[in-house]
C-alpha cells in the first residue's frame, strides 16, 4: 500500500514555521559584547547588482556581520566551496522568494527591525569551515576556539568573507581527519543528500537493506555524496553518469554503472529490477518524468533536487510564482499517487545534527568528499567561480583563505 507522505510544497511550509517558531528563541536584537569587533571591518567579495562575475568586488571595508541572536556565533573562515547555486545567486535566482522569506523572519525575530535584511551589497558563498572567534550568551555546544563546517541559511550573508555568523544548531565540529578545505566542501551537497534520503524517502538503518537506489548524475557534487550514504544503507545502487565516471563511482562502491549518454539508457534501466528510490540531481533533462513510474517499484521514491519554486517566483512574482509552484506540486504529486509512487522535492537546510552524522561517517571512513585538484586562494574567488562555471571542475572547488591566518 502506497503511503503518503508530504508533497513537495511542505518545504516552503516548514521554513515560514521555522521562522515563526524562532520568535521564543530570539525575541530581542544581541550584540556580540566586543565594541572594537562590533564596529569592526572585514574582506569579504561583494556585489552591488546581479548579473556576470564582472559585478564582484574585493572590498575591505566590509562590516562584521552581527549577532542578532544569544544562540549566534561568530566565525572566522578558514575554508570555502562553492557550489552550483553560488552561480545562480549571483544572477539573481531565488532574489524575491528570498526577500521574502527575511522579510517574516525579520518580522518575526526583531519585531519589524529590518536591520539585518539581506540586501546590496550581498556576499554570496553558503559552505565554510573556520574557527569560532565570539559566540552569544546562550551558546551551549560550542566554545571560543572550537573549528566548526556548516552550511549558512540563505538569509545569511555568505562565506566568501573573512568571517560569517552561524546559529549553534546549524553548525558542527569539523571532522577531525580532513583539511579545512575539505571540511567545507562538505556542508550544502551532504545536508541535501541526506535529507533527500534520510528525511523525505524515510530511508535508515533498518529498512534499507536490500533495497535498491538509482542515483541520476551520481558523479556529482550531490550525486557522489549520496551515492555513498545510500551504500551505506546497506542499498543496491545503480549509477546513471558519463562512461568517463565510471571508474570514480566504482571507487565509490557502486558497480551497476549505465552511461546517460547513451541513446537506450533508459531501455537498458528499464530492464533491470525497479528502484525503491530514484534520486535524480540534474534535472528532467535526459528523461520524462511520466517515464520514471515504470522504474519504480509500488510505493517507491522519486525525489529531485531540481525544484520550479525560485524560478516561479522569479518570473512571476511572489503570490503567481507561488501559486504556480503550489499547482506543480499538486499535480505531479496526484501523479505519483495515482501510480503508486511518492514524489518529492529536496531543498538544503542547515542542521548541526545531520552534519554531526556526516561528521561521524567521515571519520569512520565512510565517506569522502572529491575535492577538484586545481587550487584557489580567497582573492581569486572570482576566477574560482569561472572555473566551475565553464565546465573545468572534477570536484568540489574549495577556497583556502590563507592569508588570514
């Protein structure tokens, strides 16, 4: 019997309860009691406008990010990766429903003080590791000192800075057995690995023995991370990637490997056995989605990381973007009930306790992030964003920011 869980609009239900239920956390604005680091400035890339990597600026004259909350600490960033989003940010993908979504947590949280809103100039970049330099009055996990990794909220300035601001519970000890600049490529592609997995397909320890997962683009940052959590699941893993990863996922542990390229993948995927879970993290662009219930079995998963929500409300405004995306939601998830399957979309959220696990699986050596070869230092952000961009990158981009130190 096919059971029914959240369709895949609830995200953006859960994020305005988040910031509903914040106001019992944080009532009042808080300032780090440091007046000479309160008033302070920091490097951090800027940009005034959206659009090209023409509109980043290296400014030195940056303010501290502030503490608004008792539960807040202040890092000092050591390591940054970025990620596919950090591009589309950059253009402006996400700007409105964004905008909104600070304007209720701000409403919420500072009672209309709209002091902390997100706006020009914006310092993108959502993954770091780096060290805790001040922490709130109400900080109870963390010490000055402790090196921690995490994944900023979108309402956040970003990481590529020479410090952020990070709530406790979205942070995490760094695994202790890799380099900073490893750590922070971890963050973004695990939190959504593991929510896609863990949170919306209802996979662990005990029901996932024997089952079986397809991953769509599991040579990528997302796709090679889940990969390896969905092993360690004890699952049977299908990699769908180009023949030039082949060798990589099967480092990975995967040997079922059928390359996308080729004109009958899906022919080929549709003679073996169906999949309790289809993980797709590229996007409807090499299938149909009408195509995916003949490779599920009765009750399975499919779950993407390629939601229409930004792009809605980017187009259309906030209410008709939302409307649009509230009736996409509805009819592919009617869809997938009607064929007896689940339908899901994943979106990151920082959770301390989900990179505590990851933590736990890193140093147990049971998972590893791919890291690309070629090196950046944190004045060449820009460049390092190019570079993604064009296709060059065999892993995650990490930024070092030794010239901090």
């Amino acid at each position: 019997m096919l059971k029914i869980k959240s369709h895949p609009f609830s995200s953006l239900k859960r994020t305005v309860y988040h910031a509903i239920k914040s106001i019992n956390e944080a009532p009042t604005l808080y300032s780090i009691p440091s007046a000479k680091l309160s008033a302070g400035r920091m490097q951090a890339w800027i940009i005034y406008y959206y659009g090209t990597n023409q509109q980043f600026t290296l400014s030195d004259s940056v303010p501290l990010p502030i503490i608004f909350s008792p539960k807040d600490v202040l890092i000092k960033v050591s390591a940054s990766s970025i990620n596919p989003i950090d591009i589309r940010r950059r253009e402006g993908y996400g700007g409105k429903l964004i905008d909104a979504y600070q304007s209720v947590k701000n409403f919420v949280q500072l009672r209309g003080n709209q002091s902390n809103k997100l706006e020009f100039p914006i310092t993108l970049g959502r993954d770091f590791c780096g060290e805790i330099i001040r922490k709130g009055p109400k900080v109870t996990k963390f010490n000055v000192g402790d090196k921690v990794y995490g994944a900023l909220d979108v309402t956040r300035q970003g990481s590529f800075a020479q410090y952020c601001a990070a709530g406790e519970d979205e942070i995490c000890l760094k695994p202790n057995n890799i380099s900073d600049a490893e750590a922070s490529a971890l963050p973004l592609v695990s939190l959504t690995s593991w929510y896609a997995i863990r949170k919306l397909s209802g996979f662990n320890e005990e029901n996932s023995i024997g089952k079986r997962a397809l991953v769509i683009g599991a040579a990528g940052g997302v796709g090679h991370i889940a990969t390896q959590l969905l092993n360690n699941l004890g699952m049977e893993t299908t990699a769908l990637c180009s023949q030039s990863s082949f060798d990589y996922v099967r480092q990975l542990g995967v040997e079922d490997t059928i390359d996308y390229r080729q004109k009958d993948w899906l022919s080929e995927l549709s003679q073996k056995a169906k999949y309790d879970i289809i993980l797709d993290t590229v996007g409807p662009k090499y299938y149909s989605f009408q195509l995916m219930n003949t490779l599920l079995n009765p009750g399975g998963t499919f779950v993407t990381i390629i939601t229409p929500i930004f792009r809605n409300v980017d187009k259309y405004g906030l209410i008709s973007g939302l409307s649009r995306t509230a009736y996409t939601a509805a009819k592919q998830t009617l869809y997938g009930w009607s064929n007896n399957f689940n339908y899901r979309w994943a979106v990151y959220r920082p959770d301390g306790e989900v990179l505590r696990q990851v933590k736990n699986l890193v140093e147990q050596n049971k998972l590893t992030i791919k890291v690309d070869s070629k090196e950046f230092s944190f004045e060449n952000i820009p460049q390092a964003i190019s570079y993604l961009e064009n296709g060059h990158a065999k892993g995650k981009v990490v930024i070092k920011y030794s010239s901090f130190r």
